[in-house]
C-alpha cells in the first residue's frame, strides 16, 4: 500500500519538472483563458514582500480579496510572486519562483486551486491554506503572529515542509496520492499532523509533535531534539522510529521498529521490536530496555515509621514484577528489627533512636530494587499534667476578672503569660488567674503547669478589653427654615434663611448638605444662597463652634 505511495512520489516530481519547463514559455498555446477573467495582479516591486518576507523583486502580487487565474489552461508566471491579502482564491497558475504569503493575510483562509510552485510557498501569514490539486515543492510555515493549518485535497503534493512556528498539516486526499513529503520541524511550539508522510524529523530543543491519524514511515529524533515530545494517536502507526536524541514518546499509537541511539528517551507504547546502539538503553511502561532485553524491578516507596518502644508496623510492599525475590535490613538492630512474610515488612521496636530499614527487590535478568526508610523509636513516654479548659473573659478598661485553674496533678506549679501586656496583664496566686484590663484589644493568656518526672500541661484563653462607650452627640437644636426667590437673580438659585432657637447663636455653625456656609445676619437669623434642589430643612446641618 505504501511502496505505491513512494512511487507516486517519483512520478510527481518528474511531472513538476516537465509542467515548470514546459510553462517557462508564455508562448504555449492555451495557456491563458482569452478573456483573462480576474488576472489583475501586480506587478514588479518591493511592496508584495515586506513585512517578513525577504525584500526580493516580484513579478505579481495580489493585494485585494477575490479569485485569480483562469478558470481553463494554466497561467504561467515567470519569478517570484506574492499574496498580500486576506480572501485570495488562486487557480490554475505555474509560479516559476517562490510564492509569499504576506503577514497582511493576517488569519485569514488562502485557497490554491491546481497551483504549482516551482520555488518555496512561503506562509508568513494566513491561518487556513488549502491545496487543492497541484504542486508545491517546498513550504515553509514561519508565522509567529498565529499558528498556520495546511491542508492537501484531492491530487496534491507538497515535496517537503519545514515548520518554524506552530502549525498543523491535514491530508484530506486518499493514500494513491502524495499530500505532504518529507516534513522537518524546527519550532519549540507545536505541530500537529493527520494523515501518511514518509519521514517527520523533529529538529528542534524541546519540539511538541502531535499526530493525531495516519501513518509515517520514519520519524526521526535528530540530535538537536532533546527534550522533545512525540504523541502518538490511537490509531497512528509509525514504521521506523530513530531516537537520536533523549526524547519522550506518548499515546496509544505502535511503532514497529525503535532504533535507540542514545540513552534518556522514554516510550509510553512498547515497539514490535528494537535495535540498540551500543551500551544505550531506554524506558518502555516504566521499565528499563537495552540490547539484553534486561528490565528493571520496580519498587514503591516507602514512607517513614514513628514507634513508641516495644510497639510494631506492618508495610504493604507494592513490587513489579510480582514474583522479585525482597529482602530486608536494619541499619540498628538494636533500635528496630524488620522481617518479610510474602508482600509486607514488618517492624519491631526494641529501644529509643533511628534506624534505616532497606528493602530490595531482586529478579534474575533485571535490575534490582531498593527502597530506604527511617523508623524512629520514641524514648518512654512520661506521664503528663493535666489542665482543663478555661472559658474566655471579656473586660472593660482598667476593670479586672479571675479565673481559676484546674490542674491535675493538683500541685503542679502554675505560670502564666500574656500574649499583649499593653492590652491586658496577668498573674496568678496559688490556682488563681487575675487579668487587668489596659486598653481595648485581644489578648492571649496562656497557663502551664509543671511538676517533676511529668510532661507539661496548657491552656490557653482569650482576653477581650472593651473600649469605654463613646459619649452621647450633643441634641441638634430646634430651628425654622423659610426660603425666599425674591432678590435672587442666578436661575436655580434660593434664598435659604434658618432661624435657630438658641440663646447663643454666635457658638453655632449652620451649614447645608452641599457644604454651602449660612452667614449669621443678626440675632438668631442665618442665610445664604443655594442651589434649588437642596433647599430643604432636611439638608440643613448644625454644628457646635
């Protein structure tokens, strides 16, 4: 089914050879439609390739929306040329040289209906191309502004692509016809594929490529590709894969020759067969794979143990494969003791230290297993002194409140402590606790009782001082509002005149809400004038000098 595909491809660049030759003269007969339908493009200048493209002469270039090239026979261009714009549907068009797609193109969609490029398709912009029909020798995908999807319909061949920036190539054409070549990528973003190519080379530091349908032939992991990432789809299939490089493989696809050239590479996926450089391994499924077919044995980790003396723990051993022979040793037999019986260790402890317990699992033809943890064995618990709770205390300033303090044993000796001495101070007589308040805030007090040949005791309980209670406003005094427009000339504008019924109306200040001061005319009478709106009694606000 592939040897048909390869020789497609031999037969397509003969023809792509024979169609530029015969196309390099304008002369041939047929090939413009008489009519010229929708040929306006442009030519000569530096214009069609700025922004990214080399600054090259070109001989046409299509700077607007809409469909060129004849709809019968082939137009042939003799150089360069360049697309500029977004919506440009090209067809039935030999370009001799290369063909620019401008950063201008922005995201938009580019068509090529039975175009042959006989240079490099350059995509510096665009974000959907589509190949229909047609030759492209060499694409390039170099657009940092957006990722680029390319796509082959029907009788396209693209010789060979290299990727510099995120992008993804889609066959939609079936296996009787070429769709992509050789693809390189060389960016640090992502490529997808879907569909059969003959060789991928990952060329890149770090490189993500993602294949999400199809078949390749060889993928090969140059020795600049360290770090790379190669997803394979459920159904992918690749025939060779050449591992120059450490790299890592995943998915559900298979592979049916792994060529391991260099150590550090990782396969989710175990390869129908392998072949090895000398000395070089690799880790399939988490095992260790080299020319001797040798696999590691795998061994859980194990975490540390903590034990009062003369207490034991048992450890579940999780060991792969299943039948590895485990044994197990004691750094200090003198603090700990530790056995095997089938998938468990059990430990003992005999005195107060640390000791390390090592388990290794063993299998003939694999590489062993060790895992280290500490058991640490506790010195003889003392006995310990016993303090209930104590209830919180709320205070007021300067004011003072007991507590008292119930400890087992009953003579054990009583300390406490503030937390904040500024808000509050402690002391104790005998079992009990006097706090004083000092200023408004939260305090911590904190009890511990102690007695020879025991393990203290604590408690803790918070102490709250209140803030005096702020004193009453002063009453607002009684007053009448009146309002008068007679005299006032601004528009919007009142008289507001507030006559306070006080015996010193010298000590008062009579505002409205908006800020604006009422003058004191004489004896109780203030006014001043002010907008409208706010010439309410309700907007009236006094205040003591």
């Amino acid at each position: 089914m592939h040897v048909k595909r390869y020789l497609g491809i031999i037969m397509l660049t003969l023809c792509l050879l024979f169609v530029c030759g015969i196309f390099t003269s304008s002369a041939f007969p047929g090939s413009v439609l008489a009519e010229k339908e929708n040929l306006a493009a442009q030519t000569g200048g530096q214009a069609a390739v700025e922004g990214g493209a080399p600054a090259e002469d070109v001989a046409a270039s299509w700077d607007a929306a809409g469909t060129y090239g004849p709809t019968e026979g082939l137009y042939s261009i003799n150089g360069n040329a360049a697309v500029a714009a977004a919506g440009v549907e090209l067809q039935n068009t030999v370009i001799e040289g290369n063909l620019y797609v401008q950063p201008q193109v922005g995201n938009a969609s580019l068509t090529l209906n039975n175009v042959i490029v006989a240079g490099t398709l350059y995509l510096y912009g665009g974000g959907s191309i589509t190949i229909r029909d047609g030759q492209i020798n060499h694409l390039e995908i170099d657009n940092p502004a957006n990722a680029t999807s390319v796509f082959t319909e029907g009788g396209a061949a693209v010789w060979s692509v290299r990727v510099k920036t995120e992008g993804q190539l889609v066959e939609k054409s079936s296996e009787d016809y070429m769709g992509f070549g050789h693809v390189y990528s060389s960016t640090q973003d992502t490529l997808t594929l879907s569909g059969h190519f003959p060789t991928v080379t990952v060329e890149n530091l770090k490189g993500a490529v993602n294949v999400l349908s199809g078949y390749i032939g060889k993928v090969y992991m140059e020795s600049k590709a360290a770090g790379s990432v190669l997803t394979l789809g459920e159904h992918v299939h690749v025939d060779v894969l050449d591992l120059v490089s450490a790299v890592a493989v995943k998915g559900k696809g298979t592979i049916g020759l792994a060529v391991v050239l260099a150590d550090g590479s990782e396969l989710e996926m175990d390869a129908a067969a392998y072949e090895f450089a000398e000395g070089k391994s690799i880790l399939v499924g988490g095992a260790v794979v080299d020319a001797t077919g040798k696999q590691t044995v795998t061994l859980a980790p194990l975490d540390d143990v903590v034990l009062n003396p003369g207490a034991s723990t048992t450890k579940q051993l999780a060991v792969t494969p299943a039948d590895a022979i485990v044994t197990v040793k004691s750094s200090n037999t003198d603090v700990a003791a530790a056995e095997v019986a089938g998938s468990s260790v059990t430990i003992r402890s005999l005195a107060a230290g640390r000791a390390t317990i090592t388990v290794t699992a063993e299998k003939a033809g694999h590489i062993a297993a060790k895992q280290s943890f500490t058991v640490t064995v506790n010195t003889p618990e003392l006995p310990k002194v016993i303090v209930q709770a104590i209830d919180n205390l709320t205070l007021e300033k300067g004011k003072s409140g007991t507590r008292q303090v119930v400890a087992k044993p009953a003579d054990a000796e009583i300390t406490v402590s503030s937390s904040n001495t500024e808000i509050a101070v402690v002391e104790v007589s005998g079992t009990t606790i006097t706090v004083t308040g000092k200023a408004a805030g939260t305090t911590k007090i904190t009890v511990i009782a102690k007695k020879s040949g025991h393990t203290s005791g604590r408690a803790t309980f918070s102490v709250t001082v209140k803030a005096p209670e702020p004193p009453p406003p002063p009453p607002t005094p009684d007053f009448d509002f009146a309002t008068a427009e007679e005299g006032i000339v601004e528009p919007g504008k009142v008289l507001a005149v507030v006559t306070l019924k006080v015996n010193d109306p010298e000590n008062y200040i009579v505002k409205m809400s908006d800020g604006t001061v009422l003058v004191r005319r004489f004896d109780n009478v203030f006014s001043a004038t002010v907008n409208k709106e706010i010439a309410k009694k309700s907007n009236v606000r006094i205040s003591k000098k």
